[in-house]
C-alpha cells in the first residue's frame, strides 16, 4: 500500500511537473511592435502628465490673479458707497468745525 501511494504521488508530481513547462512554453512573449507600441504609449502619457501639470499651474495662477480682481473689486464698490453716502448728505458731509476764538 505505501508502495503504491509512492507511485501515485510520483506520477502526480510528474504530471505537475510536465504541466508546469506546458503552460511555461504557452506563455506569449511581447513582440516589438507591441513594444514599440508600448513605448509611443508611454511617451504620450509622459507628455500628457506634463500637459495636465502645466494646466494645473496655469488655473492655479488664475485663481490667484481672479481673487485679486475681487479684491480690487470690493475696495471699488466700498470706495463707491462711501462717496455715494457723502453724496446724499451734502453740502452737510462734515461735520460742523469749532468757530475759532477771535
């Protein structure tokens, strides 16, 4: 009996063994036009990750250059109300000085 699982696991391992370098054989190998393929592919994504980059930077700089607008925008729209106030009360816009002493 122990003979014969010897055998069995022999010609188990063996069968393994010859289905490893079956399917070893069966592997595809990268041809070199899929490997040129391969390399144009990696080059337009390097191209385009720098592309993305620099849009990147572009917007942020945009962003900085648009909240400086608003900025200079909200100090125009206060400098306009303030001016527009000391309109609705002229001439009185300052108020009464102290008469000097003579």
């Amino acid at each position: 009996m122990l003979k014969r699982n010897k055998i069995q696991v022999t010609m188990l391992f063996s069968f393994l063994l010859g289905l490893i370098f079956f399917m070893s054989s069966c592997v595809s190998k990268i041809t070199q036009d899929q490997l040129m393929q391969l390399k144009d592919l990696r080059a337009t994504e390097r191209s385009l990750s720098e592309s993305i980059t620099k849009k990147q930077n572009e917007k942020s700089n945009l962003q900085r250059e648009i909240e400086a607008r608003r900025a200079e925008l909200k100090k125009c729209n206060e400098d306009t109300k303030f001016v527009s106030d000391k309109l609705k009360q002229w001439p009185n816009v300052w108020p009464n000085l102290p008469e000097k002493s003579k």
